[in-house]
C-alpha cells in the first residue's frame, strides 16, 4: 500500500501534438492517499481510463512524474510497479483452472508455492470462489469470471494499489450491488488503496469515500459525495451529479441582485460581490431539489410557465420556463403542483454564481 | 409436432441439390459404380462385389504409398504449424510494415500450383539452379536421383508454399486478442512465454484448428507439386497416394481397382480429419486442477 502522487501529468496520444485538444490528459496534479477508496468519475472519452493506465504504468504519460510513496516510478512498467488493476472485462486465462488464475500473479513473483496456496484460499473466500476453485474459469458465468478478474487483483498482499477501470459494466444489476457491496466490505477489511473509474454516478457516490470528477482531461473537483452535491465549482459537476442535473440561468449582475430578463434573484452579498469582478459569462445555478416551487406568489418569487410533470414515484419533477429557459424542479410528494403558472424562490444560500462555468465563491 | 400440409416449400431446395449432384453425388456414384464391377469396354462388365477393395487393401505398393503420405503430413504439420505462428508473432501489429510483410508472405500462396513445381525443379537444378548449385559447391544434392534429396526438395518446396496460409491465419487469431489481456498479463507479471502459452496459443485454437485442418487434407492430397517436381520418383520413394491413384487408374486404366483405392482414401481422409477435429476441440477443455 502506498500513497500515489501525480504531478503535472499530461498525455497525448499523438505524437507531436499542437494544441491543448491533442491532449486525452490536460495537467493532472493529484494524490491518493494511502488507504483511500476513491471513485474517478467522468463521461465516456474523458481520460479516465488514460489516468488509470498512467498510474499502473500501461501507459508513459507524455509529461509529468508518477510517485510511490515518494519513489519516482515515472519509467517503470507495470510488472515492476506492483499494481494491481482490474479490467472493464472480464480478463481469464482461459485454460487454467480457478485456483490457477488466482495464484498467476503470485507464482509469476516467486511466491512460495505455501504462501500461494493460503493466499488464494483466502481471496477466494473473500469473493465466495471456494467451489469454483478446481473448475474451469472458462465455463463459469460473468460475475463469476469477474470475481476471478478482481480476485488476481486482491491475492497480492502488497499491492501499492487497486485501480478497477468499470469493473461492473458486464454485470448484472443485482450482482452489482452485491460485487460492490463486497469491494467496499474488502477495502475495510483490508484497508487497501482503491481507485474505482466509472461513469455511474449511483457507483461512485455509493462507492467512495472521495470522487473525483473528470471532464475532458482535466480532474476538475474532488470531494466527498455531499460537496460534489452542494458545491459542484464547475457547471460539468453540477449538470453530471445529480439527477435531473442542476440548473443553469444566465444572468446579468445589479448590486447584489440577479437579472434574469428583468426579474430579480437575491443573491448573498459577498458573492454578488466576487460576481462584480469575475470574467465571463454568469450564470446562477440551483439544484433542482432547492428550487421552490409555490402555486401562489410569495414573497421574493418570480412567475415561470409550467412545461410537464412527471411523476417519479416519490417525487415528482416539474419542468418550467422562465424567460426561455428550462428550469427543473423536484417536487417532495404531497406538494400540490401548481397548473399553468409556478412561482419559483430561489433560497439564497442554495443559490451559485458561476462565471464561466466555474463557481465563484 | 403438427406436419404441414404444404411441402411445395421443399421444390426450393431442389436447385442446390441438383448443383451438388453434379458436384458430388453423381461423379461419387460413379467411382462407386467401377469400384464394384470389372469393365473391359461399353458394354461389357460384371459385378465384382468387394473384389476391388480386397486386391487394394492387401496391396503392398498402396501401403507404402499411405506410409509415405502419413510421414509427409506428419512433417509438413510438424514443421509448418510451429513455423507458422513463429511468423505470425514476428509480424508487425501496426504501420505500413503490416501490409508489406502480409503482400510479401502471401505471395507463394497466388502462384498455381504446377508452376510452383516447375520453378522448384529449376531452382534446385544442379547444373543451373540457384539452390542446387550452390548446394553442390558443399554437398551433392540431385533430387532426380537420390530419394533424400528428393524428399528435402519436396519438404522445402512444400514448406514454401503452404507455411503462410498457417501464418497468415494465425496472425488473424492473434490480431483478434483484446488490448486488455495483454495489459492484465503485464500486471499479473507474466513473462513474454507464460503470456504465449496461457493467452496467445488458446486464444488462437480456433484458428489454429482450422490451420491444422487444411495443411492435414491438402498435404494428405497434394499432387501438382510433387508430380511435376519428381513425378513420384526417384523409384517410388515421393510417390504418394494420389500420384499412384492416378498410375492406376489413368495411366494403366484400371478403373475398378482405381475406384476402390479412391474411395478408400476418401474414407481415410473423412476419418482423420473428424479424429482431429474432435481431438483440437477437447484439447484444454478437460477439468484440469
């Protein structure tokens, strides 16, 4: 187990690349500290999987140092690196029995073949693999090859790290939360460094003790699950986490009230006041869980067209527009929902001001 | 199950079957129809029963014959099959040296197979030959009248030919292995044999079966070449089992013994090649520990 530093990592995969979209990483500059269990979430084609290949060292970054525990291993390979990663497939030798496939990585080091041997039986009970362990692993079903996948990963005992790169896409649902249920209940027991890339918000916030978002190259926000909720300092954030995603209005500045096509959002005043001097286009932005809804007007509410309703059970998420823009709201059940016309208040503390899709605060 | 009522669907299949007729069923028949009658002209024959079938089975020229060919295709796979997947690991995965080694090591496969004799014969000339002559500079080597040599001619001539065909697949099998597996072995710290033997040569046994298959029947019917190269000799040391089908049955117009000996060698090629095939689809299917 270790701690991963990365500093000013980029990576290209042309080589000779011109300007910054050449780039599948941008500048990453992160830890991972030991024993963490960390998600890296991010859409298809964000560089997640480019990130993870650069901290096991499938890939050499095209700049930047890869540290172990303050050990530069920028150059060594993966084999050198003891690192254990676990594939979006499921990764077999398919003719080896299951015992065979979990004991690969230590017998490929030089392990006493006792050692091996009390290790494996280990893992496999771990993941529940005993029965399987002299069949096979070609004939077993997906999740099966799957924990076979995950348990090569586990069965070294010093790894500096586990990186898993959507470990549970082939899975079925129910398995899922089973196998995950299972990482996590490893990682206590083990107190392993876990890093997890998926693109399944519901996976990564259930997951990890910290996510980190990634967005065109670039780790853009780390945080707990609740601050990447409450907090998100980038529009990216806002729109990926969450569901529906958080909305934006653009908006023009008047002291500390937001214009939005002559109607007004009080807005709290130091941050109105950083909004005066910040560049580019602003933006407000509200989770549509705060958004308040009311059928008549109240006080500090403005008059928006109801669009649709839809009813998701025990919520419902009322879609509206307000000066040409769409605006979701998530209604807790029981509230009466307004007709034609909604009153929307904008609750000053949940209210953000981005300016360039980036939160000014 | 309840029948239909209609069949006229079955009129659909008729023109393939009337293609496959022509093809197969109806020259088969034929061969059938000599191998048990005794024919002296049109008109004249008798029913001979197993007759034919006996006098070939106890012949001792058709047993060498099926000896030579067994130790033909036993080396030609021996040699061809390792060859083969040595060529298709060597070759390049990316960039134009992908297309060139594929054009250059599929040509002796475009070339017909009587010229490809033809060109053996003068390039292992003694006299003249590129490879004959240099060769004698060291050692005498003349495949017309010593049987070893005619038999390493033949070898390198069939290596030549057919080697890329098992290459040339084998590099499809291994092109066709995911990214991944080569990543997850790097991980798992598997040497570059290891990864070999437990990723690339049972990723490739669907191919490699298959591989197996076709250099097992063409080398076990292979004609052109040797005929045109030594022409079954010298003596009868290359003559194999078709170049002495066609001595009977052709050249002497024995049509009865002819028949019999072709369909014995139909049913020795039928049964082997399903004898492999079961065998490659088993191979490490078995619950191993």
């Amino acid at each position: 187990m270790a701690r991963i530093e990365l500093q000013e990592i980029a990576h290209s995969y042309i080589s000779d690349p011109k300007d910054e979209s050449d780039y599948a990483l941008k500048r990453i500059h992160n830890e991972w500290e030991d024993g963490g269990a960390y998600a890296l979430l991010g859409p298809s084609g964000c560089g997640k999987t480019t990130l993870l290949n650069v901290i096991s060292g499938l890939l050499t970054p095209s700049q930047g140092r890869v540290f172990y525990d303050g050990t530069d291993v920028t150059g060594l390979p993966p084999e050198k690196r003891n690192i254990a990663q676990v594939f979006q497939f499921p990764i077999l030798y398919d003719t080896m029995s299951v015992f065979n496939n979990l004991a690969f990585p230590l017998r490929n080091r030089g392990i006493s073949e006792s050692e091996v041997k009390e290790r494996v039986l280990e893992v496999a009970d771990i993941l529940e693999l005993t029965p399987f362990l002299k069949k096979r692993a070609a004939g077993l079903a997906a999740d099966a090859k799957q924990k076979i996948s995950l348990g090569r990963g586990l069965v070294r005992s010093d790894v500096a790290a586990i990186l898993f790169d959507e470990p549970l896409t082939v899975i079925d649902p129910h398995l899922k939360w089973h196998l995950r249920r299972k990482l996590k209940e490893v990682h206590e027991q083990l107190n392993l460094t876990l890093i997890y890339v998926t693109h399944d918000q519901v996976e990564a916030l259930t997951f990890a003790d910290q996510v980190m978002v990634m967005y065109e190259g670039e780790l853009i926000q780390t945080g707990t699950p609740q601050e990447l909720f409450e907090n998100p300092t980038h529009k990216f954030v806002g729109y990926f986490i969450g569901s529906p995603g958080m909305n934006f209005i653009p908006c023009t500045l008047d002291g500390d009230i937001a214009r939005v096509d002559g109607a007004g959002i009080e807005l709290d005043g130091e941050i109105a006041a950083l909004g005066h001097k910040a560049q580019g286009k602003l933006e407000l932005g509200i989770r549509p869980m705060y958004l308040e809804v009311h059928a008549q007007s109240v006080e500090g509410s403005i008059p928006a067209r109801v669009k649709t309703v839809e009813d998701q059970g025990s919520f419902k998420v009322l879609t509206v527009n307000l000066a040409g823009n769409t605006l979701r709201a998530k209604l807790p059940e029981g509230q009466t929902v307004p007709g034609n016309e909604a009153w929307l208040r904008f609750p000053t503390q949940r209210t953000k001001l981005f300016a360039d899709g980036r939160l000014v605060n | 199950m309840e029948k239909w009522e209609n069949n006229k669907a079955w009129f659909l299949v008729l023109p393939v079957f009337i293609i496959v007729a022509f093809s197969s069923i109806i020259p088969l028949m034929t061969v059938v129809n000599y191998s048990i009658q005794d024919i002296w002209g049109p008109g004249q024959r008798v029913f001979v029963g197993a007759e034919w079938f006996k006098e070939m089975m106890a012949s001792k020229r058709l047993h060498d014959a099926l000896w030579r060919q067994f130790l033909f295709s036993g080396l030609v796979l021996l040699i061809e099959m390792p060859l083969g997947i040595l060529l298709a690991l060597a070759m390049p995965k990316r960039g134009w040296g992908v297309s060139a080694s594929l054009v250059t090591i599929s040509l002796p496969l475009l070339i017909p197979w009587n010229t490809i004799g033809t060109i053996w014969i003068i390039f292992t000339r003694p006299d003249i030959g590129l490879f004959g002559a240099a060769v004698n500079n060291f050692v005498e080597f003349d495949h017309t009248a010593r049987s070893l040599d005619a038999w390493i001619t033949l070898m390198l001539m069939e290596v030549w030919h057919w080697t890329p065909l098992v290459a040339l697949l084998a590099y499809a099998g291994l092109r066709a292995i995911p990214e991944a597996y080569y990543q997850a072995a790097k991980i798992d710290g598997a040497s570059a044999w290891s990864t070999f033997w437990y990723i690339q040569l049972p990723k490739m046994r669907g191919v490699l079966t298959i591989a197996f298959l076709l250099r097992f029947m063409d080398s076990f019917l292979i004609y052109a070449e040797p005929f045109v190269l030594t022409g079954g000799g010298p003596g009868n040391s290359t003559t194999f089992l078709s170049i002495y089908l066609v001595k009977i049955a052709l050249l002497q117009f024995d049509l009865g013994p002819g028949g019999a000996f072709s369909l014995i060698y139909f049913v020795i090629v039928l049964l082997f090649c399903y004898m492999f095939y079961q065998a490659l689809q088993r191979v490490g299917k078995g619950e191993k520990v």
